[in-house]
C-alpha cells in the first residue's frame, strides 16, 4: 500500500485502485468536499507526475480521455482547488510523494495499461439523488429526470414557464461552464428540440445562469457529471459516424451523380423547421400574456432566427 496524508486529503493505492479523499480542513473545496472520496481504477489512468516547488508541490493524476463523467461533464474547467486529481504536497512530504507517484507508474507498466481514449466511463460519477441551489435556481436529478424550480431572481420568463422538468431520455448534450466571478457560468441541458434554439442563459428555459456565488454555484458540476455518466459515450457517436462513413458509396458512383465542383452543405434535420415555428409560437404566447414587454419579444425572437 502507498499513501500520502495531507491536509489537501488522502491518496492510497493498493496496486489496483487509487482511493481519493479530499480532506476536511476549511481551505478544502466545497465542491471536493461535496463530491466525496473517488476511486480511480488503475485502467482509467493515463499517468501522474509529481510536480515539487519551493514550498508546496502537487501530485496530478492524469486520466485517460473518456473514463471520468466529471472530466467529460467539466471540459477542464473545473479550478485547481476544485479537482479532485490534484494534490497539495507540503515540503516535507516530497519522498512520499514521489514514491506514491513511482508506485502508480510501476503498476501501469506492469499491467500494460493503455493511453488510448476509453469506450466506456470506468467511473461512476457522484450517486442520486442529487440537488444544488445555484443563484438561478434550485436543480436536482433523480436518475430518470432533471428538475429546475426558478429563484425569485430568475428571469421572469423562466418564473412564468414554471418548473422545468426533463426526461433523460429527451437529453443529448449537458454543457457547463463555471462562474468565474467576473464572468457569467451556466448549465444547460440540451434536448432535440433545443439544439438549434440556444437563447442566452439567463432566458433559456432550460439553462440555469450561474452569476452569484462562484463557491456554490461551482455545485451545479454535480448535476452536470450525474446526468453526463447517463448519457450514452462519446466514443458512441465516433462509432455511429464510422458506420454512416461505411454505407456511402463508393467515389467512383459519388462522381458521376454528383458535379466535382457541387456544393457540399449539409441539409438541416427534418424537423428543424418544426422546432423553430415551436418556439417562435412559444415567444408569441408569452408576448400576449404580457410576460415579455415589446423590446425583449423582439430581441428574443432576434436570438432564436439567429440560432437557426
């Protein structure tokens, strides 16, 4: 067993797996906090490094693309003090470090684990239910369905639409991105219908706009990794397109259909146009209502044209 202690958290591993533990002095993140211990199989790790300073160093374990919903969810995006693969190291720990860090290179020699880009998430994401309170909204996801309940700071189109709640199976995408505390973050669950009708956050029904606490909204990250790790793999979409590629004809039939010189623009999903008219009619109804004054109908319905 090779462990390292500190007041950053715990890494141990027993030749197999990497157990994290964040640790729960004050200066730890709330989100590492919140996310709770991890284990890394040793198959989802792609490599570490030991990273020694003049006064504190760090441990980085890096992990193979496709293995994490938190790292496929996040994009990255996730600050240092927030990821859990990254470990303060106090200067009289620098031999520990490095022998944890030795440790977990041998295994992955001996073992002959691939860098290669996994086919399935080897980690679980953070279990459900779950919920965070951002300053947008409260939302949570049960396994099945995502649920959006508007704060009394919300957009008031949000606040007349009601709550928001999406089947897992209506989804297609989940983007995040962090509030950065000079920046707007945000979290929206994108279905089919609303591909191509991305309005901005802080009027998109189904986005939360993340503007308030960056220490809290940092939260909705959960949300984002719970729904992601129930999302079919990327690597899924890889293997659909290599399937279409395999059904096209061959060059020689493509070339006597079709002029060299034609245009190659793809045409748009068959119910694009249905979608658009959907939301334009959705706009209009709040219009009437008098949900939305003349200036915001108009920029609005400017935001979804433009979208498709």
């Amino acid at each position: 067993m090779a462990e390292i202690i500190q007041r950053d958290g715990t890494w141990a591993f027993d030749g197999s797996t990497v157990r994290i533990t964040p640790g729960r002095h004050r200066s730890v993140s709330l989100f590492r906090q919140t996310y709770g211990e991890v284990s890394v199989p040793l198959e989802a790790v792609a490599g570490i490094a030991h990273e020694p300073e003049r006064k504190r160093g760090r441990l980085r374990l890096r992990l193979r693309e496709g293995a994490d919903p938190l790292l496929q969810a996040t994009g990255g995006r996730l600050p240092d003090a927030a990821d859990p693969y990254r470990l303060t190291v106090e200067t009289d720990r620098r031999g520990v470090a490095e022998y944890v860090a030795e440790e977990i290179r041998h295994a992955l020699l001996l073992d002959q684990i691939p860098k290669e880009p996994t086919k399935a998430y080897l980690l679980p994401g953070p279990p459900v239910p779950v919920s965070a309170r951002s300053s947008d909204g409260t939302v949570s996801f049960d396994g099945t369905q995502v649920r959006i309940d508007w704060a009394d700071t919300s957009d008031r189109i949000k606040r007349a639409a009601g709550p928001r709640i999406i089947a897992v199976g209506d989804l297609t995408q989940v983007e995040w991105l962090p509030n950065s505390g000079s920046e707007d973050g945000f979290l929206r669950f994108v279905t089919r219908e609303t591909a191509f009708a991305a309005l901005p956050p802080e009027k998109d029904p189904y986005a939360l706009d993340l503007w308030g606490s960056a220490r809290r909204d940092l939260l909705t990250a959960l949300i984002a990794t719970a729904v992601t790790a129930r999302l079919p793999h990327p690597s899924a979409g890889t293997r659909g397109a290599c399937r279409r590629r395999a059904t096209v004809s061959p060059p020689s039939a493509v070339q006597h259909a079709v002029p060299t010189d034609a245009p190659t623009a793809v045409p748009p999903p068959a119910d694009h146009h249905d979608v658009l008219l959907r939301r334009l009619r959705e706009l209009g109804d709040l219009h009437r209502s008098g949900v939305l004054t003349d200036a915001e109908f108009a920029m609005t319905k400017a935001a979804v044209l433009r979208s498709f």
